[in-house]
C-alpha cells in the first residue's frame, strides 16, 4: 500500500510517499481501509517533533479517519464493509490502517467520508470545551477566537447546536462566507479596537470564550468575558502562552478553565463515545461537518504547510480511497 511516511522530524519537509507493507493486525485489531484522513495540528506537531507523543521516525502520521472495515476478528463489534471512524492516532495518511475496536466509530448517516474525517478531533474538542467543561445553555452568547480555524468552525456549529449565540473573532480577511457558513450570528475582526466592537454587540460581555489560539488577544479576550462567564483554554495555535492576571478573574467573578480533551480521554476513556453519540444525533437534526479544503495523499506535505502558514480556512481533509 502508499503511505506518508516522516523520516525525519523536520517537519512536512520530512514526508515521503512510499510503499510500505499492509498492515497486520495484532490481537483483537481491526484493519480499515482508509477513505479520508483529516488534517490537525497534532499531525503537524507530530512532524516536527513537538507533540506531547513522541512516536520514532520513521512513522506514518495520520489522526483523524474515516474508511471502510476491511478486516475484523470473530467477535468484533464491528463486521467487514461497516464505516467507520477511527481515532488513530498516528497511521492515517495510508491506504489502510491497524486499529483497536475500541477506536472505532460508526460514521454517521448521511456523511461523506471526507466530512466523517473532519469530524475528529475538532468537534471533539468543541463539545467538550463547550459542554463539558463550559456547561453553556441554551441562550448563552459564546465568543470563538480563531473562528476561521478548524477548531473554531466545529466550535461555531456545535454552540450554535446547543442553543447559544455565538459571535466569531477572526484576524485572517475574507472569511466572513465561512463563518456565516458554519453558522455565526455576529462576526468581529481582531485589529485595533476590536473588544469595543464586541461590547456593541454582547455590552455585558460574553458567557462563554472558546480559545484554541492564545497569544497576544489573550488579555483583551479575558476582558471581554461577563460576570459569571467562562474563558476556555484550548490550545496555543498562535504560539504564546498567556499568562493570567487573577485579579481580573476575582473581582469579575470569572473563571478560567481547561481543556485538554487529549490528556482528558486518558483518564477519562470512555468520553469520545459519549461525545460521538452526542454529536451523531446533533448530525441528525441538521448539524453538517464542513470540509473547507482537500487534497491527494501525494499532497500531504503542501497541506500540512499550509495548515502552519495560515492558509487553509475551516477544516481541510486528505482523500485517499475512491
């Protein structure tokens, strides 16, 4: 079979196209043929050497599938010809993958497998960050900074799923399709005076703050969060690490909170099949995943580029099966 393979940990520079053996299963595994992989920054980190998971070169990456069950062992909660979804962690930028059942999801009705795929980690991430550890409710005014990435659109969808007004927060120019798209009420550009825009449109401030980004917005973000609100730490896209005046969260009655869905599902395991069932029925009544971008496998190295320079607005996927 193809696949990526990272030879070195130079990043996307450090791919190369091979053929490799078809994967064989350990006890217990399942072996999907891969239709779609997702693009995230854990594969791009990965790449570089700078993810929390160190996996030895040379190694395929590859975290967010969708395909086709082409292998199951007697007794398996899945059978051959099932679509899936599969937390692969690495392994998904090739034409088939090795997997655990217990990494498997059934793909929802009506999805392709390219928006299977974009499913994955992000809108994971979202309704955790949301649900989990936010409790937004219904009615609630969610600020998303880093709107017009792929955790910021799957953020969008799935507050506006739970019944909340969502007001997007965006540097990059001509995104505001997307955002509209993935279903945001009120759209603010980060340049100078940017917090005063968005007190025009929520003047109490905003129940909730989604962060995937970090960096130098934090302060001005924190400051436009209401009494009572939460600031929601998700990543530091941006590159910087903020640090956090407390006296702003005592005497404004805020809180910041955590989270790290990654580092949550290790103690908490069973949490993506809760998620996924949730996020199946939010499918069902009308919630669609965006797939923004797609590229070949042979492509992957420009992808992830792109995904690191800024250039791929929402969510982009790699096709690989027909």
């Amino acid at each position: 079979m193809k696949a990526q393979v990272l030879t070195a940990e130079t990043g996307p520079s450090g791919l190369e196209l091979k053929d490799v053996p078809d994967p064989t299963p350990a006890d217990g595994q399942v072996v999907v043929d891969v239709k779609s992989c997702g693009i995230c920054f854990p594969d791009l980190l990965m790449s570089q050497g700078k993810y929390q998971l160190r996996v030895p070169v040379p190694f395929t990456p590859g975290t967010e599938v969708a395909g086709v069950v082409r292998s199951a062992p007697e007794g398996s909660s899945v059978k051959v010809g099932d679509k899936v979804l599969v937390a692969s962690i690495v392994g998904g930028f090739a034409e088939q993958v090795a997997a655990a059942p217990e990494q498997l999801m059934p793909l929802p009705e009506g999805l392709s497998f390219e928006q299977g795929s974009a499913m994955g980690i992000n809108y994971q991430t979202a309704l955790f960050a949301l649900k989990t550890r936010a409790h937004t409710q219904p009615g609630e005014v969610v600020g998303v900074l880093g709107a017009a990435g792929g955790v910021g659109t799957a953020s969008i969808m799935v507050a506006k799923a739970l019944g909340a007004k969502v007001i997007a927060i965006v540097h990059r120019k001509g995104a505001e399709e997307l955002l509209r798209g993935a279903g945001a009420d009120e759209i603010v550009q980060l340049e100078e005076g940017w917090g005063a825009e968005l007190k025009k449109i929520a003047p109490k401030g905003v129940d909730v703050m989604i962060d995937p980004s970090g960096g130098e917005v934090f302060d001005e973000a924190l400051r436009q969060v209401a009494p009572d609100g939460r600031y929601v730490v998700v990543g530091f896209a941006a590159g910087g690490i903020p640090t956090v005046k407390l006296n702003r969260v005592l005497f404004r009655n805020i809180a910041v909170v955590g989270a790290a869905w990654g580092e949550y599902i290790r103690t908490h395991p069973d949490l993506p099949a809760v998620l996924h069932e949730e996020l199946t029925q939010m499918i069902a009544d009308g919630m669609t995943p965006q797939v923004n971008k797609t590229y070949t496998l042979e492509q992957l190295p420009e992808a992830l580029t792109d995904l690191a320079e800024g250039r791929i607005l929402g969510k982009a996927v790699v096709k690989i099966g027909d």
